[in-house]
C-alpha cells in the first residue's frame, strides 16, 4: 500500500476491465516516471471522449455524431442486421470485411448473475428498427458463452414470430471466448457458415 495520490491512482486504475492489482501498480508508476506533457495529453483525451463519444440513436454503437458512419453509409445493405452484445464485436466484425450489412448493439448480453435482463439491452430498439419491413434477415453475433447463448435464445423466440430470416453465427467460433479476440479468418467464416434458425 502506498499513501495518499498514488494509491488513488493504483486503485483508479484497477477498477479497469483487464486490470489487476499488479498491472495498476505498473501503469501508476509508467505514469509518474513519463513526460509530464504525455500525463497531460493522456489525461486531456480521457476527459474529451467523454465529452464527444456518445451512442449511435439507430444502432446504439459508439460515435462522435449523431449517427454512426455505418448507419448513414448508404453503400450498407439495409436488409440484413447484425445483432451484436458490443461496440467492439462491430470492429472486429469489420475487420472481416465479410459484412455489407448494418448492426445493432444491445449494449450487453442477458445474465441474471451481474442482474442483467432483457429489459436493461436495447431489445426494445431492435423491435422498433424491425417493424418498418425494410429488414429481411437478423444475424445474431452474439458471444460463444453462458450470456452470449441465453441472449441468442431470447432473440430466436422474441424474433421467429416476426417472419424475418434469422441466423446465427456457425461454428468456428471457440465457446466462452469474446468476438474482439477471434482472428479475422476464423470469424469470416462464421459468417459464411451461417445457418437459418427455426
């Protein structure tokens, strides 16, 4: 334990995804050893993608606009969506460069443990965007794990009825692992297996 400031700062930083103890420690003491004019620019950025990031209002994913440049693109196939927990799973989907379509993010994945429901997703959202007849297939990229699959489930019964193609990712994926973590071959070719759903 150190006192005052810097141990504000190590525990600051442990509150990070991916930080423990240890690493907060390394990244406390990277900071005080850099440039002061480095601390700064990196403290400057924090506070304004806070201040200028906010998310898309037709498809919930991270932007400086109002909408994002893949909603407004109209090069996008506006007849396919993709279904995705996160702003990330839209970078990695990306980078594919697999998928022509458009995306929709929840903002998350069903789980009971952390009290996450389905009301607390943008499942709302995502039946307002299916109601106006433009969309003919819903992928749903979903994670490969507990939540991933229970939010996958409840989008099959939520959507089925509707009468739109839904799909879902094929196998290729690892099961438990994250879509910001598969390489580009093995998620494009989920994305070509695909397969109807009900």
């Amino acid at each position: 334990m150190y006192d005052g400031v810097i141990q504000d700062l190590i525990d600051e930083l442990g509150q990070l995804p991916g930080i423990g103890p240890k690493s907060a420690q390394r990244i406390a003491f990277h900071l005080l050893d850099a440039d002061p004019d480095d601390v700064r620019r990196f403290a400057a950025v924090l506070v304004d993608v806070k201040a200028r990031v906010h998310f898309c209002a037709i498809c919930g994913n991270v932007t400086e606009l109002p909408e994002c440049r893949i909603c407004t693109d109209p090069r996008r196939d506006a007849t396919v969506l993709c279904v995705v927990e996160e702003s990330k799973d839209v970078v990695a989907i990306e980078r594919t460069r697999e998928f022509r379509g458009r995306y929709h993010v929840l903002g998350g994945a069903i789980s009971p443990i952390a009290g996450i429901g389905p009301d607390q997703l943008r499942i709302k959202q995502l039946l307002q965007r299916l109601g106006d007849s433009t969309i003919e297939e819903v992928i749903l990229a979903t994670d490969p794990n507990l939540e991933g699959e229970a939010t996958a489930t409840y989008l099959i019964r939520m959507l089925t009825p509707l009468g739109l193609r839904v799909t879902k990712l094929a196998s290729g994926l690892p099961v438990g692992g994250d879509l910001e973590y598969a390489d580009e071959l093995t998620l494009g070719r989920a994305f070509e297996g695909r397969h109807a759903i009900g």
